[in-house]
C-alpha cells in the first residue's frame, strides 16, 4: 500500500512539473536586442559524508564554487569542486562509512 501511495505521489508531482514547464513558442531577437542579452555561468558542488562506530569515527566534507560570466575583453571561468572523506572503526559491532561528493559547472 505504501509503495502503490508513493508511485502515485510521484507520478502526480511529474505531471505537475511537466505541466508548469510549458513555454510559449520561441522568439526570434534582433541584433540590438541580442546585445542587451548576458548569460550567466554556474557551478554548484555537494559533499555528504556519515560515519557510525563505537571506537573511532571520522569524517570531512568541502566544497567550492565559482562562476565569473565572461564579459567585454573578460574570460569567463566555472568551477565546481567537491571532496568527501570518511572513516569508522568499531571493537563491539560492525562500522559503517557512507561518502559521497559531485560538483557540476557551466560556461554560457
């Protein structure tokens, strides 16, 4: 029942997206419009990281980002770093360490 319950809660959040997403048909822009036009660049980056022991547990998580658009006579630079580390150790039941890092980054 309860999975049924979340097949149903899912398909209905897809299908309210998609419905909201619908867009007018695309524009064409002149040249002086096209000039007044600036795209930005993104990066975004994510660690998480979970240790669970009795004797010994350790973890670290760091991220950096950094989006600069590119200008006039101006390089633009994107950037997304992420690492995740984790450690456990345990003498009266089994340890456990979960990690996990992704970093994404785009240009215009």
């Amino acid at each position: 029942m309860k999975t049924k319950f979340c097949s149903l809660l899912m398909g209905a959040s897809l299908l309210a997206l998609t419905s909201a997403a619908d867009a007018a048909q695309p524009l064409a822009l002149s040249d002086v419009q096209m000039d007044g036009v600036t795209a930005g660049a993104a990066a975004s980056a994510d660690a998480t990281s979970l240790a669970m022991g009795d004797f010994l547990t350790f973890s670290q998580t760091e991220t950096v980002t950094n989006a600069v658009p590119s200008g006039p006579g101006q390089v633009g630079v994107a950037f997304g770093g992420a690492f995740s580390a984790t450690m456990a150790a345990s003498a009266l039941f089994q340890a456990s360490a979960a990690s996990h890092s992704d970093s994404a980054a785009t240009l215009p």
